[in-house]
C-alpha cells in the first residue's frame, strides 16, 4: 500500500459508518449516578433512549460517600428508597466546611432526617439496575467524537473499539462530567475559577484507626477519616504545597498524617490514592438548543460536603419529566428552559456552598482562622444557624417559587418528617408513574382523569402532614415540587388546566 493509499484508507475508516446509524428521541451522554437516574425518567415516560459511556467498565472507586436528605426523597419517589435504605448507614451529623462541630440533621423536616453513607459505586450499581428494569440500553466503551444538527435533529458521530456510527437523536444531554465533551461540542462557556488549592483521599487499611468521626483542621493542613464498608478507611483532607504535578503516594501522605497529628494510624495497603483541586465552575446555561447539561458537565467544585453527586441527581430528576414530554411531541421545548433556570440557580447555590466550605478548610491566616473558630461556635450556640446550614447541604432548602404565586408553589414534597408510614407508602406510589399528582377531594371525577394525571381522592393534610391543613387542593410536579394549590372548596378545572398547561400536560394532546 502506497502511502498516499494509506492515508486515504484512515481517512476512510474514520468516516461514521452509515450502515450502524442508530436513532433515539434522546442520547445520554454519560452512565455515572446522573446519566442513569435520567435514563431510568426518560424510560419510565416511554421515551426511547440510549445511553453511552466511554469507560468499558464502572469505575472501583467511589467518589461520593453519601446521600443526602433531598436525593433520598427523590429516590423515594419513584419507589427507590428502600434498596437504598438496606444497604446503607443513617448518619445524624455531618461536618460543614470540616469545623469541629458538626451539623444536626435528625431535626430535618423529611422523613429522611440523615445523610445515608453509602458509596457511589453501590449507588451506580443499585440506578443501573433500576434502568435496565426499565430496559434501558447502556452501551459502554463508546464515546462521542463529533455532534452536528441537521434538519432538526442532532446527529451524533459516536466512536466504540470497531469503528465510527453515528446515532440521530432529538435531544443529546451530556451527563458526562467536568470534562464534557457534550459541553465542549455543544457550544456551552464554561467560567469560573481555576484550582488554587489542593485536597487528597486515600482508601487504606488502618492498624490504629482513630475514633469514629475523626477529622482535624490546623493552619497546616486538615485530615478527616471516614470508614468505609469493607472495613478500610477513608483519608481525605487539604495539604499545603500540594498541585497538579504532584507524584502524590502513601510516602506523602504518611508523611503529611505524622507532621499534622504525630501518628499517621498505621495506614498501609492503599486501593486508590487521588487528589482534586478547588476548581470552581458554572455552566452559563444548562441548554443550548438540543444540548442539555446534568450533573458536573454543568457544575464543577471542590468535593466538599458531600453535593456534587446529590445535586447531579436531582438535576436529573427535574430534566427527565420536561424532557420526556417534549420529546414525544406533547410540549413545547421551552419548557425546557424552566429546567435551566431552576438548576442553574441552584448551581449558583452549589458554586457558593462549596467554596465557603473550601475557605473553611484552607483556613491558614490568623484572619481565616478566627473566622473558623467563630462559625464554629455558632453553629453550637445557635441552633437556627446550625439548621439552616443542614437545610443547605441537605437541598431541603430548595424551593422554585414565582413572585405572584401561592406561597405553596415551589415547595418539595415530602416536606414533614412526622409522615406515618401509610403516609409515606400512600404518597410514594402515586409519584411513581412520574405524571403530576392531583390531591383533591374532586380527585375521582372523569374530567380530571381526561388530563392523565395520577389522582388522590383526599385533603391534602391527609397524606401530607398536619402543616397542610387548610389547603384543599394541591398538583404537583412529577418531580415532587408544588406546581398550584388552592384553598377553595371548589376546584376550579380553568385554574388547574392552566397550571397543568405549564408544566406541558394538557387534555389529551396527541404526540406530535
């Protein structure tokens, strides 16, 4: 072969085959905690999707430790909870930015008063069985090379260990990190800061592990332990010094322990060893025409607190019930820029969060320092403030409301953590078919049914908590937050169609 015949034939066999060409209403780029909670709601809303993730294989190592409140009432909406629930450890406090005192959850106003340890691989592993129940296709050592509209339509150039295909979808969401490709692709700035600070972990084994909840922070550096469930610990904190180029390994680390505490615990035998810096970004919007972001495509910052897998998660469950009715036809997609105003919000809610918690840690000057020690106390003399700080980590702050609406508008259910278990059991299959839920006492009547909403026949109090007394009528969005509520005795059909038309739900309408 001649080197010019060469040369064609790479060019040739890196041409899109046309004969593998796959179509979807949607591409999801990205099978980590978020790509797969979105699958499972596009899924669940009969919507065709296919799913690609360029690792061959679920990464080892898990990230994220934990989930909070918000996600554990998400999860329980779609009648997930519980899988959860029996694999994992409730913890009633949690450290907020590493100060000694650690913030109260048992008080939270849910009925899941705890962050839930349990490690993202678990988590991966428990979403990724719920979607393929579902039937989902994940289609794994694929990854998107190219991505262009047309007609339309998005037409994805995708790349797997035999070649190039393309796959035509309607929408494509990147749920595929901090290093995006389908933010890249799809046109979408990115700002904020670069690293200037830098943390590490190590899982190890420990032969004088220190009490449980150990974590220490000192104008040299900080270091928390956490147990994992295979009996090893977590060694995470923020060391001075430290950069990119770093060849961190358990020498430095060891090294580092015993400077700080004198004792470095015994640690050997490490699984993984990484380090992260306190890079901080924001996507400027979560869509751009058919591209939509998710999770850490649109939001990147230091791992602190436990969000950023939380709030990827929650992401996806306010895209998945507003994209799915646009992609079949039964809504206009600007009911999609709802989605990137709400979440872009709480973006900025997470920007702020995570780097008030990095100041916190990397604390060094006397300044910083008294400022520590100052929130310190406060969170111990004064309870309001410890509250709203678990109200914050937890997301049970999140609230979507509009000027001019209901008070109730934007408010999350559940929001009562005195809910008995029929309550809860009672709420959580309605939410289930992931369509609005009408509580009403006219909920039965055949013109409300006409809308194809799941209905409950009942005062809202009844299954929502005392706290709801003197509403007779509450919708709510498939994604558990409050879309209309009246206190009327009489339900007016013109005011619920209206708040229905909103959230893309309207009589009958065919798929176009």
């Amino acid at each position: 072969m001649t080197p010019d015949s060469a040369a064609h034939e790479q060019q040739h066999s890196q041409l899109p085959d046309e004969a593998r060409r796959r179509t979807a209403d949607v591409l999801v780029v990205g099978a980590g905690p978020t790509g797969l909670l979105l699958a499972s709601e596009l899924l669940t809303a009969g919507v065709r999707a296919i799913t690609i993730e360029a690792r061959l294989e679920r990464g080892p190592h898990a990230r994220a430790l934990g989930i909070h409140a918000r996600t554990m009432e998400v999860l329980a909406l779609r009648g997930l909870s519980s899988s959860f629930l029996r694999e994992g450890v409730k913890v009633p406090a949690w450290h907020f930015g590493m100060l000694p005192n650690r913030i109260d959850l048992s008080g939270l106003p849910t009925p899941f008063p705890f962050l839930l340890a349990i490690p993202q691989t678990r988590t991966e592993e428990l979403l990724q069985a719920h979607a393929e129940s579902l039937g989902a296709t994940i289609e794994r050592g694929v990854r998107l090379v190219g991505l262009q509209e047309l007609e339309g339509r998005l037409l994805a150039d995708v790349e797997d260990g035999s070649g190039r295909y393309q796959i035509e979808a309607k929408y494509v969401v990147g749920c595929d990190g901090g290093r995006s490709t389908v933010r890249s692709l799809g046109g979408i700035d990115f700002p904020g800061s670069d690293a200037d600070a830098w943390g590490f972990l190590a899982d190890v084994e420990m032969t004088r592990p220190p009490a449980p909840g150990f974590g220490i922070n000192t104008s040299d550096g900080a270091v928390i332990v956490a147990n994992l469930p295979d009996g090893r610990r977590r060694v995470a904190g923020w060391m001075p010094g430290l950069s990119r180029e770093t060849q961190l390994d358990l020498n430095a680390i060891t090294q580092f322990t015993k400077s700080l505490l004198g004792d470095d615990f015994g640690m050997n035998s490490p699984s993984w060893i990484s380090q992260f810096g306190n890079d901080n970004r924001l996507a400027t919007s979560y869509r751009n025409g058919r591209v939509i972001l998710a999770g850490d495509a649109a939001h990147v910052h230091w791992p602190t607190g436990g969000v950023g897998m939380n709030v990827g998660l929650q992401d996806a469950f306010a895209l998945g019930w507003r994209l799915a009715r646009v992609a079949k036809g039964q809504a206009d997609d600007s009911l999609l820029d709802g989605y990137s105003r709400e979440r872009h919000s709480v973006g900025e809610q997470l920007r702020e969060l995570t780097l008030a918690q990095g100041a916190l840690i990397t604390a060094a000057t006397p300044e910083q320092r008294g400022l520590r020690d100052f929130l310190n106390d406060t969170v111990k003399t004064t309870p309001q403030f410890s509250f709203n700080l678990a109200m914050t980590l937890s997301a049970l702050n999140v609230q979507y409301s509009e000027p001019g609406k209901n008070l109730c508008v934007g408010r999350r259910i559940p929001s009562n953590s005195s809910l008995s278990t029929d309550q809860l059991d009672t709420l959580i299959a309605l939410f289930v078919p992931a369509a609005p839920v009408l509580i009403s006492p006219a909920g039965g009547t055949a013109a409300i049914q006409d809308f194809g909403v799941t209905t409950h026949a009942g005062l809202p109090h009844q299954i929502l908590g005392d706290d709801w007394l003197g509403t007779r009528h509450v919708l709510v969005r498939p994604d558990g937050y409050v879309a209309w509520a009246s206190a009327d005795w009489q339900l007016s059909l013109e005011d619920l169609t209206e708040a229905l038309g909103t959230l893309g739900w309207a009589r009958s309408t065919p798929e176009r």
